[in-house]
C-alpha cells in the first residue's frame, strides 16, 4: 500500500475519501466489526471470513495495524500464538460500524421485500410487476 500524508499535507478533498481509504475494502470493515466483540487469534478471523485468502487476511490487519486502529500482540511460545484486538483509537469506530451493519441489515430487508413484489402477479395479468417494469 502506498504511503499516506494526513493533516496539513492531506491530498484528500473529502474526509470521506480518507475514511475509505483506511477503513475500506472488502474485509477490513469486516475485521473491524469482528474485533469489536474482542481480542482474535488469526485462525480465529480466517474462521469468521471463510471466503477471505491467508494472505490477505495477513495484509489487511498488516494494514489496520499500521493505521494504528488494531493491536498485533506475540506470545512467545510453542506453537506461536498471534492475538488481535482494536486500540483505543480503533475503539472509536464502533458507532460507525454498528451503523453500517443496521444499514446493511436495513438494505438486505430492502431488496428482499423489492425481489418478493417483482415476483408477485400483477392482478388480473399474466404478467409479474418486474417483466412489466422491464417492458414499460
């Protein structure tokens, strides 16, 4: 990933723009939202993002920890154990991620109950309510 600049030198135009590009991507929202409940081991997350690679994983929470929002701690032992957690300042995206997982829940409902009317005849028609909107 390449270096950033903040405060002063910041090239972004919107602080939007900035929180994307250090929350976003398709798993570090995810990972986040998951550290929330506390401390994981690595084998733990891959368990919670079945989909996600292990090299991605280790890049992603490489990245968050750069960006200062999560803890990597080392136990020495045999065999090694890797434990992650949010910082305190990481901490302080739970209201955001909360509202982003209410909004995904909101939306999910959303475009089911949009997916059940299109399936629905339209009364006295042969016709569903998606094949005439896609007609008309």
């Amino acid at each position: 990933m390449a270096k950033r600049t903040y405060a002063s030198d910041c090239p972004y135009n919107c602080m939007v723009e900035l929180t994307l590009d250090v929350i976003g991507g398709k798993w570090k929202g995810v990972l986040l939202f998951h550290l929330l409940g506390g401390r994981k081991r690595f084998n733990e997350l891959r368990r919670l993002l079945p989909d996600v690679t292990q090299r991605m994983l280790t890049l992603q929470l490489r990245e968050l920890e750069e960006d200062g929002l999560i803890n990597r701690t080392v136990y020495a032992q045999v065999p090694p154990k890797v434990e992650y957690s949010l910082t305190k300042f990481g901490e302080t995206l739970q209201p955001l991620l909360l509202l982003m997982k209410d909004w995904g829940q909101e939306y999910a409902d959303k475009v089911m109950e949009f997916k059940t009317a299109a399936r629905k005849p339209i009364p006295n028609h042969e016709h569903t309510a998606l094949e005439v909107e896609k007609a008309g």
